[in-house]
C-alpha cells in the first residue's frame, strides 16, 4: 500500500490560493456554491459512466449532495455519493490547475485587487476558494468501483503544501471538510446555510440535503434531528417552466454550468416540439472566456438526454461561430450511448443545431433592437467569432450581416458600430455600392489615401481592420442587393456620382495628360498592368490600386504571412 506523502502545489495555485484569500474575501460564501457545483458535477460524471457500466453504483442510484456543520469542531461538511476521487486524479485536480487559458490568466494580473478579483472570477475559483474561510481543509474520496480500502484522505492548510494518505471509505463518493477560520462561526447554523445553499444552488437538480432542524424550548436553540431533508427545488432548472424561473435562479445556474463568475449577459430557453423533440437553455457570457481563441480551447453546450448528463463541450451541437454560448440541450431523441462520433453524424443533431443556431441569431436580433449598449457590449466581446458566421452558416448569412458593426468614416473613432443597414440609409443619390476599405490597423485603414475622394465627396466608407474581415468579405459580397467593394481597387466608378461638369472636367484632364500617361506606361513596363488617370485622389498626386478581380493587398500580405 502507498503511504502517507506530503507534495507542493503547483507554482500557479499557490499564487492562486493567495489572490483569492485577498480579493475575494467579500463574496466569502460563494465556496459553498463552488463546493456543491462539484459535488454536482461528480454525480453527473457517474451516471454518465454507469450507462456502461451500472455496477458502478453498486446498489446506490439515489444521488445526493449533503451539508453539514459542527459547532464543536467548528467544521462545516459538503459530501456526495458521486464518482470521488483516486490517489492520482486528486493529485491532479486538487494540485494543479490545468485549464487552457491559465498563462494568459496569470500574465494578465496587474495587483490592482479588483481587477485581480474579476479576473479570478472570470478564470473560475472553484474548490480553492474553500480557503477563503477555512484554515484547513480535508477531501475523504472514494472512486466508485475502487475498493472500500483504496479511498483517500487529502489534507491542507492552504499555504504550499497537501498531504495524501490512504484511507478507508465505507461508502463511494467525496466530502469535503472545512475546518473554519477564526471568525467564520455564521456559517455553522443552519439556518444560514440553508439561506445561501437557497440563493446560490436551488438550480441544481440533485437533491441537496440538510439535518432537520428543531426548536428545543428548553436548551432555547436550534436542535438538530436525526432525519434528512431536502432543501432545494431538486429538478432539473431547464425542464421548469419559464414563469417559474427568476433571472437570479438564471443567473447561478449559468454560473454553475459556464464555471464563470459573473452573471451571463442574455439567455434563451425554450422547449421545441415536433419531429426533434428537445429542451435549450443557452447563455451569452458577459466576457469572452481567456480561450476563445485557443483552438483545443472548451466550446459548445452541456448534452443531456431525457435529463441524463450525456457530455461536456458537445461543440456538434452548435456551429463553430457560436462557440461563445454556454448552456444545456436536453434532447428527448438521441439514444443514452450516443458517442461524439454519433453526434457528428446524426440527423438529429443537425435539427438540434439549426434550431439553436437560429434561436441565438434572435436572441441577438432583439438584442441589437431593444437593448443597443448590451449589443455593443457584445460585439466588443464576440464580434469578431460571429464575423466567421458569414462564411460558416450560409442559410443565416442575411441575418448575420444585419448583425455586423463596423468603425467608418462617418463614426466616431475606432469602435465598431454602424450596421451595413446604417450606412445604406445613408446612401447618396445614385450610390450603388457599399464602400470599404481594409487594412492591418484601424490607423491604417482610417488614413488611407484612398479615402480622399470619398471625404470630398462626403461619400462614406467602411474601415475594416480586424484579422477575419477580408475572409469574411470573400463570402460576403453584397448586403441588401449593394455590393461592397473595396475602395482600393481598380475601375472604381465615382461618375454615376459625378455631376455633369465634373464630367466634362475629367474628360478634359485626361485628355490633356494623356502624353504623361503614355510616358509613364513605357516607363514602367512590365512593372505594371495599367496607367490611368484618376479623379478618385484630392491631395496625393498617384497610388497603386490592383485590379477589381485581383486579391487585396491585405489578404495578399496575409496569405504570405500564412506561408501560402
Ligand atoms: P472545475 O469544477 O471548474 O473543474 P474545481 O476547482 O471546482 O474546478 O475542481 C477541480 C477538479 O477537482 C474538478 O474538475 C474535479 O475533477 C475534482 N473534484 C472537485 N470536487 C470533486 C468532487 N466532489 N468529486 C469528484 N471530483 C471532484
Ligand atoms: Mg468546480
């Protein structure tokens, strides 16, 4: 047998443990919210394990979470009889953090404490935030299937090191015992626990269980009974009707699924009938997550079937241009063994994925409608993901070009938010066209001197700068019949603008320069394809445009950058 061993944590949790001490010591009963969130998790992990394998739960299918406190040993107890721990994957998950997006985490602290505190909040604090009021804290663990004799028993105070010893368990699961700090005894009453496990996790859909509790007229106090009782809701939060949910049981159910922090920014649920039959709850998240660019990054929505946890992250159910909202599908189809592969090919889930993709596109629609600072809001965050939706989703390509903001001559600054509908709207007599231009940098595109002609004419142009927008403009061509076209290139026709003296002034100048123009072909040869004279410049006297059919320079200096 292994014996006792004492290890460091990881440099990473140390830090962790010690910011979150400090900046998130005013929401200090949020670790009961974190450790029954667990507590949940764990349970899901083992049903969805004993669809394979049933005698995992040797004979115990009725999954609970259960708090306790002991005003004695000033000790306050949260424990399931989930999927538990071994020796090794506690190591693992309660040494370490191994999370994608921790580098970028930990560079981005500055010590101011509450930007540090919503950083935190926003990377996830989990089981380590026990430490905020516990000096000690120990896990008793027995992973289902393991024998009563291989549990574990890991211990720590928090300050750099854990024990891990082996232990027996009579029965499979984990608790988790914190040993308070000095002037934590309001969380051992029950009336206050019962206060916050109400407020934080009455969307949890296990039940989650306390002593009853009796008044003893004689000792004048609180008495506990031998007897359990449930004291949340204990159903699934997505399978309730809309009109029973309060956007705060919304909002900590999002926490618990998206392991966020902060309340999501809008959210749709709905049930859909027909020949798919399924329930979705889908989140729009305040903040892009520190992966949202990170390919092997966590995506998509929780999968449940018939109210079965299924899997994390099931990216098939959503496009990946929406890889941004968080939430639940429950479908009633789907068989309980459906594997990641069967998910790509079911007819099924491409019924379950149409249908969210369109119920957040309206989500989004009435947003930008109704409530313009959250869309901004939004668009800072997720512009740029939804921008892939053009190319991605062709059968929504209309409704995501409504979608799109854009910085242009006629707005203020680098922000992005004129609509493509904005700028037709404001559309000059005899305009046909979308006008843009795009370059590396907002400062390039804004002082391009392809520009001038377009101020002259208070003609406006779009200024495209982000990484996506030359892809996303090889799909999207045109919006509301105009097609967008680059101010950049080559044949670009401002005469239609053009009134009929301008006309006959151009004709006249390039008639008169028409000797320059042949001296500057024979000139420059083969070097290029054409010269012209030109009357979309006011203060530059040449530029180099390419040909209307020819790619961007832009994307030319892209592909290469690419090695393409
Ligand atoms: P997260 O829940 O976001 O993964 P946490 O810090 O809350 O992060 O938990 C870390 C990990 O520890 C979990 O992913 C899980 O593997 C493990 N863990 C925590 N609590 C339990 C529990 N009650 N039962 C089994 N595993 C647990
Ligand atoms: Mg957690």
């Amino acid at each position: 047998h292994e014996q006792s061993e004492t290890l460091g944590f990881q440099a990473e949790v140390k830090q962790l443990l010690h910011l979150m001490i400090h900046s998130l010591y005013s929401n200090k009963e949020i670790f009961l919210r974190e450790l029954v969130s667990n507590a949940s998790d764990a349970c899901d992990k083992l049903r969805f394990e004993a669809i394979d394998n049933p005698d995992l739960f040797q004979g115990d299918t009725d999954l609970r979470i259960r708090v306790e406190y002991d005003k004695d040993a000033r000790t306050v107890t949260i424990s399931d009889n989930g999927i538990g721990m071994t020796r090794d994957e506690a190591i693992a998950n309660l040494g370490t953090i191994a999370r994608s997006g921790t580098k970028e985490f930990f560079s981005q602290l500055t010590g101011d404490k509450q930007k540090d505190a919503q950083l935190i909040g926003q990377f996830g604090v989990g089981f380590y935030s026990s430490f905020i009021v516990a000096q000690k804290v120990s896990v008793l663990s027995r992973r289902a299937g393991v024998a009563e004799t291989d549990a574990i028993l890991w211990e720590s105070d928090g300050q750099g090191e854990f024990s891990i010893s082996p232990v027996e368990k009579a029965d499979r699961g984990t608790s988790v015992t914190l040993y308070l700090r000095d002037g934590e005894d309001d969380f051992l009453g029950g009336w206050k626990l019962r206060e916050i496990l109400r407020r934080y996790s009455d969307h949890i859909s296990l039940p989650i269980q306390m002593h009853k509790e009796e008044w003893d007229a004689e000792k004048s106090e609180q008495v506990k009974k031998n007897e359990w009782e449930t004291v949340n809701q204990a159903n699934a939060l997505w399978t309730r009707a809309k009109s029973e949910v309060t956007d705060e049981q919304y909002q900590e159910f999002y926490k618990h699924i998206a392991h966020d922090f902060d309340d999501p920014l809008a959210w749709t649920h709905n049930r859909v009938e027909g020949r798919s039959e399924y329930t979705q709850l889908l989140f729009i998240p305040k903040r892009a997550p520190m992966d949202l660019w990170d390919r092997e990054g966590k995506r998509g929505v929780k999968l449940y079937v018939k109210r079965v946890f299924i899997m994390d992250d099931a990216e098939q159910l959503l496009p990946t241009y929406l890889r941004f909202v968080r939430g639940v599908i429950d479908s009633a189809d789907l068989p309980l063994n459906v594997s990641r592969e069967i998910l790509q090919e079911s007819r099924d889930v491409r019924v379950i994925r149409e249908g969210s993709a369109k119920r957040i596109l309206s989500l989004l629609e009435d947003m930008a409608e109704n409530k313009p600072e959250q869309y901004t809001e939004f668009w800072t965050q997720f512009g740029q993901v939804l921008k892939e939706g053009t190319g991605e989703d062709t059968n929504n390509k209309e409704r995501i070009a409504k979608l799109l903001r854009f910085a242009s001559t006629q707005a203020e600054g680098s922000a992005q938010t004129v609509s493509l509908a904005d700028y037709v709207s404001r559309m000059k007599e005899g305009q046909d066209k979308i006008y843009y231009v795009s370059a590396d940098s907002f400062a390039a595109a804004s002082n391009s001197p392809h520009l001038e002609i377009f101020r002259k004419k208070g003609l406006e142009v779009l200024l495209l700068s982000d990484r996506v927008d030359e892809w996303m403009l090889s799909y999207l061509r045109e919006f509301d019949g105009k097609p967008l076209v680059s101010i950049a290139k080559g044949g670009l026709d401002l005469d239609t603008l053009a009134d009929e003296e301008e006309k006959k002034h151009q004709a006249e100048v390039a008639e008169t320069f028409k000797p320059l123009v042949e001296r500057l072909q024979t000139a420059l040869g083969e070097k290029v394809k054409e010269v012209r004279v030109t009357s979309r410049l006011v203060d530059s006297p040449a530029c180099v445009v390419v040909d209307e059919n020819e790619l961007s320079p832009h994307l030319l200096r892209m592909l290469q950058a690419a090695g393409q």
